[in-house]
C-alpha cells in the first residue's frame, strides 16, 4: 500500500503512474485504510472491481474525510485473504500521512494511492 506525489496532472482514478512519481507514504496490513481508498476509488468511477494495481488521485476535501474517519474510527472494517487485520494502533501513522500529503498538496504536487496485493 502506497501513496505517491507526482508533479504530473493525474485524473482521477485508472490512470498509469507517471514517471515522476515518488513514495510519499508506505502502508503493510492495514485493510481497513485500504477499504476506505477501494471505497473512494469506487465513488470517483473506477472500474476495477477488486481495486488492485490501480491508482486513486487524493485531493484535500478527500484528505479531510480520510482525517475524520481516522479519527472517528470509521474505516470501514475490511478483509481478505492477504490484507492481515486493522488494529487502531494505526492511527498516528494515518493522521502522518495526511499531514505529509497536505504539505504535498500545498508544494503544488498531486497524491495518489496505489497498492498491490
């Protein structure tokens, strides 16, 4: 699980990274994140039904509501069969990666998340 930055204009979902790309944030086993991203990705149109290998662009309203579910508790329990298991000692790291990809966001760079599994 991964979110990168790219100087390059993305749209929003179901796109090849760009060249530029570099890993902002790095994820293992964290299902529930990842549901929140599959969920997202699906609302924006994208059409990989097991939203695998596919990128999902965040912009900052999407970065407020990923900080409120991580604060709320609400990521959506997700599982399967390689995703391990969401605990909540992931919270500090998640509310980390907000704050780097805002100040992404703010340098004029676009965010993306992207996982294989």
């Amino acid at each position: 699980m991964y979110a990168f930055s790219t100087s390059s204009e993305i749209p929003a979902v179901d796109f090849a990274a760009p060249d530029d790309r570099s890993e902002l944030h790095y994820w293992r086993k964290h299902p529930d994140l990842h549901g929140w991203m599959r969920d997202l990705y699906h609302s924006q149109g994208g059409a990989d039904a097991e939203f695998n290998c596919v990128a999902v662009r965040l912009d900052a309203a999407d970065l407020d509501a990923l900080r409120e579910a991580v604060n709320s508790g609400s990521l959506p329990p997700t599982h399967g069969f390689f995703f391990g298991e969401s605990d909540g000692s992931e919270v500090s790291d998640d509310l980390h990666f907000i704050h780097k990809a805002r100040d992404a966001l703010a340098g004029g760079k676009r965010i993306f998340y992207w996982s294989w599994w």
